[in-house]
C-alpha cells in the first residue's frame, strides 16, 4: 500500500496535539444532546472519566491511521473498565454509546478540515478511524451490558443474607445447595479510597464509598467467575468462592486496585458446607492477626500468621506471663532492647548496630532482664515468655513511657 503523504501524517500529528480540545468539545456536543443533562450539569467525575475516555480513543485512533503499531484492546481496556462505572450509575446504554458517536462525529470533523476533499489519504484516514470507532462502540456495548448484567446480580442483599446463615450454620437447604461442596472463605477488610480521603464532606465520602462498592461488585462478578456469593460494604467483603481457579495474592492486587485503597484479605478452605462456620471463624481470626501485626495489602492464610494467631489468644496463663515480665515492662530501653533482639534473629551484634550501642551494652540488658525478672532469654520457655510480653503486635502490652 503506497504509504501516507508526509503532509497527512503532519496533520495527524497535529490532530494528536489537540485530543484535549477535541475531547472537550466533545463532551460540550455530548452534554448539549443527551436529555439525561438538560438543565442540570454534568457531575464533575463524569465529565473528567468520559473526556479522559474519549482522549484515549482519539489518540489511538489517530495513531492507528497514521500507520502506527498500538494494541487497541490493550490501550482501551481502562476505557473499557470504566464503562463498568457508567453501569453502576445508572447511566443508560444508548447515552453511553451516544458518547463515543459524538465522539467520532467531532474527529470526523476535524479531520475533514484538515485534509482535502480531493486528497486520496483523506478516504483512508476516515475508513481508519471509523473502523476503530466501530471497535471501540462493539467492545464498549459488550463491556457495558456484561458489568450491568453482573451488577443487578449483585447489587442485592440477598446473598448477604444467604452468607450469614451459611457462617452461622443455619442455611436452607436450596441456600446450602448454591455453595460448592469444598468452598473457600474470604473476609476482607476494605481501607478508604482517594475520593473518599480526599473528601471534604460526609455527602462526599458517601458517594465516593458507595462507587467503590459498586466497582468492586462489579468487578468480581464479572473477573472472579468461581465467587459464588458475595457480601461487599464499605470496610468489609465476605466471599464464597469455588476451591479452583485463583491467585488469592493477584487477586487481592486487583481488588485493592478497583477499589483505590488498602485491601487485605484472609482465606480458608472448608471441608464441606456445613464446614463453613469454622473457617469464617478462623478467616476472620486470621485477618485481625494480619492487620495487628502489620499487614496492610494482600492476601493472607493461616499459614503466614499461625505462630502470631496462636499467641494473641488468651488463656488463664498470660495474667502469670505478664506478672513475671512486669519488671521489665516498665523499663523502655530493655522493651527497646529485646524487641530489637528478637528482630533480629537474635543477633548481638545487629541487634547494637540498630540501637547504635556496643554489643557489651545489649548483654549487658540482657543480663539486667534476667536479674529484674528471673527469665534467662537464652532459654527457649523464658525467651518466648519475654516475646509474648513485649510484642505490641500481640497487643498485651504497650510501649513504657521513658
């Protein structure tokens, strides 16, 4: 094919310079014609998704007809993603494509402008353009109808109501019959998103929460197939899940980036159904250690907190633990000392470069826990007695005041 002439690929570059302008005159045509908007404004977030939207389209369109290599699936799959976010919102599916049409109307337009009628590049530049507009109309309609379909599943209560009978025991049996036979438990805990953190007033916070909601919901139902019931708030989620099928590690990478904020997420296997209870119990025993002893992104099992899920359990022995280290507890720089140690790998040596002493001074504290409280740290019983006394991750004690 005889390549473009040196003074189309100018204009297409040009054109490229000016995608804001172009994208900002089409939500001004899109705005005026769309009876959703008329008399009221477009909301700011809309306006700023939809022209970035549009940004995207038309750079890569005309990237496209300029001859260039550009993966237009993979370019426009945030576009495409965000069409999620237009389902959620109610916004019709004929007003959403009415975008992109206005969209390609505009670009048509400055195209013609720029090249002549009696130019032959002009026919290949549109049939370009057009052919990506086509493209990005059929995906965009599909990812649409795909997310709003997944979304008026889950945007109900039932299966919350379903997951507390099933976490209590007490499910129906047709409510039993909808988990898998060996299913998986997640409980997540959801931090706040940017535009919720960012927010200047509780209405704000409100709505940003609820959109993230929405986007993680729809996000599940469409991208985590085996997730079979699901519970989304605000702070929390609770999934049942199938046992195949999941990077619990990616997807916990996903979900924390759908929602804009910290996500961690504990998961257990049950045995069976009637198994669920117990492993809701553990998740969520789980999580809390994760989240006590620092966690604050991805995905956790028992496996990675067992040790710390173990000690932050109670029992009638601790109030004799903690007596035994109580002279200890009052005295910052051995709390300082001994935590350093056993950080450490109980290293002497490290141990003296982190808190900037001599190694004669940290066996020297050493020595003085061992005087004050009788507990020798180089024996196994007395060394975990200190760990679980001085451990604020455990949550039995906190730092003395110096």
């Amino acid at each position: 094919m005889v390549p473009l002439s040196a003074r189309t690929y100018e204009t297409l570059r040009g054109l490229r310079r000016i995608t804001p302008k172009l994208s900002n005159e089409t939500m001004s045509r899109y705005v005026a014609s769309s009876p959703l908007y008329a008399g009221v404004d477009l909301p700011d977030h809309l306006f700023r998704d939809s022209a970035h939207s549009i940004r995207v389209m038309i750079d890569v369109a005309l990237r496209l007809a300029g001859g260039e290599q550009a993966d237009l699936p993979a370019t426009m799959a945030d576009v495409l993603e965000r069409s999620g976010e237009r389902a959620a919102e109610g916004l019709p599916v004929r007003d959403y494509l009415r975008c992109w049409q206005v969209a390609a109307a505009v670009l048509d337009e400055a195209v013609r402008q720029r090249i002549p009628d009696s130019d032959p590049d002009l026919t290949r530049v549109l049939s370009s353009l057009r052919g990506v507009h086509d493209e990005v109309i059929r995906d965009s309609a599909a990812a649409y109808i795909q997310y709003a379909t997944a979304l008026a599943a889950a945007n109900t209560d039932r299966d919350s109501e379903v997951i507390d009978r099933l976490f209590a025991g007490q499910p129906t049996v047709s409510e039993a019959a909808e988990a898998p036979s060996r299913p998986i438990v997640a409980i997540a805990d959801i931090g706040a998103c940017a535009a919720e953190a960012s927010a200047l007033d509780s209405e704000a916070r409100v709505l940003a929460a609820r959109r993230k909601v929405r986007r993680l919901r729809g996000y599940i139902a469409r991208e985590m197939p085996a997730v079979c019931l699901m519970d989304i708030r605000t702070d929390t989620a609770r999934l049942i899940a199938h046992p195949t099928g999941f990077d619990w590690d990616q997807k916990a990478a996903e979900l924390e980036r759908v929602a804009d904020g910290p996500v961690v997420l504990a998961f257990v296997a049950a045995e069976t159904v009637a198994d669920i209870p117990r492993a809701a119990t553990v998740a969520g025993d789980v999580l809390r250690t994760a989240i006590r002893i620092g966690r604050q992104a991805g995905a956790v099992s028992i496996n990675e907190v067992a040790l710390s899920l173990h000690l932050t359990h109670p029992s009638s022995g601790l109030p004799t633990l903690l007596t035994k280290c109580a002279p200890l507890l009052v005295r910052a720089e051995l709390v300082e000392t001994i935590r350093t140690y056993l950080g450490n790998a109980m290293d002497r040596r490290i141990t003296a470069d982190v808190l900037g002493v001599h190694p004669n001074t940290v066996d020297n504290r050493l020595a003085r826990i061992n005087a004050l409280t009788g507990l020798d740290v180089h024996r196994a019983a007395d060394l975990i007695t200190v760990a679980i006394a001085v451990d604020p991750a455990l949550g039995w004690s906190e730092t003395p005041a110096t």
